[in-house]
C-alpha cells in the first residue's frame, strides 16, 4: 500500500473585467497583432478595484471545497500561492483559513513566483504523505494589475489576475506504480544566479513600495524552453515512461511560443495541451489550477487522466510534476 496526494476537486475564480488588446492599444504603443505575434495573448481579466487576492483567493477555494463535498473544517491546511499578497504580513492564506472557516493547522504562503503552483503540489504532497495532514487546500491567487507598470508596453500586455484552488486528499489505495492515482512525482528547481532577468523593482526591505515587474523577454524564453525541456526528461526517466503515457500537458501559462515549444519537444500535438493563456493571460502561480478547474469542469480531463505539470518563474525557479488525476 503507497499512500498518495489525489486531487478531489477543483475551483477556479476570474475577475468579471475582460481587458482585451483593443483596450491596451489605446493605453500603450502595441497592437493586437503586436501581442498575439509574441504571446498569443488576445485578453485578460483584472481585477475590480478593491478587489484583492484574499479576495479572489477565497472565492477559488471555497468552489474547490463546495466541489470536493467537505466543509471548511474537514480541511487540515491551508497553502496559497502568491506573489502578491494583501499585506506583507499576516499571509493570505491565514485570512483564508479564517474566511472559509479551516480546521485550526498550517496555513501559509509559498512564493516561487510562476513556478508557486508545482511547488505548492510539492508541499502539500509532503504533508498528506508524511501523515501531517489528510486534506489540504492549495490554491494559487494573484492580482499582478497591482505591479504592472502600466507604460511598460512589453510587460503590460502580459499579464492579468485570477485565482484556482485544489482540494487534495490521502489515498491510501495505491501500489506504488504509474497507475496510481495522484501526485506521482515533484521536482523542484532554483538558480538565483539568474535574479535579474525577472524581477519587481521594490519591496519592503528595499524601497518601501511593491515596485513593478521587469523582464529581459528573450532571456526568460531560452531559459524556459532550456529548463522546461531538462525537468521534463527528469520527469519521464523517474517515473519510467514516454511522452506518449502522457494525456495531458499542463503547463504554466506564460506564452503560446513556451507552450508550443514544450509540446513539440515531447512529440506531443497541441490537442493535448491545456492552453488558457489567449483567454487568461499570464496569472503566475494562479495559471495551472485555472487552467486545470476549466479543463476539468469541460469533460477534458477525467478521472485516471495523466498529467504532466511544469512551470518557470522567477528567481529562476522551476519544476513539473507528474499527476494521475
């Protein structure tokens, strides 16, 4: 018997705002054949004014918990994560545990950036497989129109706000194979040496004030399709597979030219990749649980799915998981 992390239930919350390109070439020098061209982004959600990651972050959990059948107190932990939380401290996901009405547990924020979602799975993972915990909500929420610089016509375009959530869950019916159902593997990377490329210009230890993104384009495009395609391998040498074991690829939704790289890299057509990020933009940690809650609440992917999970962010941060759903 293996115990495993199986994701019970998804949720997933989008501001009601659609900024879509028409709207920013009127705001910024770009255009709509400027942003698809480069990102494939045709939209975005933002969100409303006074509306905040607690905000969102509650929303997607709350479906999460409604859609897995468990009351808040029926939940042994709570993970958010974010790079833009309400305040520097206390952690959202405190506020959370106290909104959706959580057993008394862990409750804390994980920021790797892009990459906060695989690491979340991670953690979560480690505490239903060490016994700490048996259900945990993970959720990823960010509100990135707060530290846009909304002149910055290269970044601007990029990114957009939203919240996705999953309710995870001991299983204790597993035998230790591929075929089991839940977090099979998690691999997790850093190189801090890479810092600059990405990066926001402030924070309490420095400035004072959030500061703003900025972002050497080409220089995260090689490193992600360079790491993406290293962790991935990892991935299929650890669990002992090919690409073509894989259902589904889910991968961070950054940029179309990323996606469509990865998937090529596997053999894999682009039918059996989840892509959110025309419709969604870039939401950091919030794109992978977005993109799966939709994938899911669609009929795509179903129960016993296989799920190959990657994503890139900065510090450089990276990682995958392998996911039997």
């Amino acid at each position: 018997m293996t115990v495993r992390s199986v994701i019970k239930a998804c949720g997933a919350y989008l501001p009601e705002k659609i900024l879509t390109n028409a709207d920013l070439e009127k705001m910024v020098d770009t255009s709509d054949e400027w942003i698809v061209q480069r990102s494939g982004i045709r939209e975005r959600r933002i969100a409303a004014e006074g509306e905040t990651t607690v905000d969102m972050a509650v929303k997607a959990g709350q479906e999460a918990l409604t859609r897995s059948g468990y009351e808040g107190s029926d939940i042994d932990g709570v993970i958010v994560c974010t790079s833009t939380p309400n305040h520097t401290f206390p952690s959202v996901a405190a506020e959370v545990q106290a909104a959706l009405n959580l057993r008394i547990g862990p409750a804390f924020d994980l920021q790797a950036v892009c990459s906060g979602f695989v690491y979340g799975l991670s953690v979560a993972d480690m505490f239903i497989k060490t016994g700490q915990a048996r259900r945990m909500l993970l959720i990823g929420a960010e509100k990135f129109s707060s530290i846009v610089d909304w002149n910055d016509r290269t970044t601007c375009v990029l990114f957009g706000d939203g919240a996705g959530a999953v309710v995870l869950e001991a299983d204790e019916s597993g035998q230790g194979t591929v075929d089991d159902r839940g977090i099979l593997s998690t691999h997790l990377y850093a190189d801090g040496t890479q810092k600059d490329i990405l990066y926001v210009n402030g924070g309490p230890a420095t400035t004072g004030e959030s500061g703003h993104i900025v972002m050497e384009g080409k220089e995260v495009f090689r490193s992600a399709v360079k790491y993406m395609s290293g962790v991935v391998a990892e991935v299929l040498e650890c669990n002992q597979i090919t690409s073509e074991q894989i259902d589904w690829l889910l991968p961070h939704q950054a940029n179309i030219r990323i996606l469509e790289a990865a998937a090529k890299k596997l053999g894999m057509s682009m039918d059996k990749v989840i892509v959110t990020v025309d419709r969604h933009g870039n939401t950091s940690a919030a794109s992978i649980p977005l993109a799966l809650a939709e994938a899911v609440e669609q009929g795509r992917v179903k129960q016993g799915d296989l799920l190959l999970i990657e994503a890139l962010g900065a510090g450089l941060t990276w990682g995958a998981a392998l996911v039997r759903f």
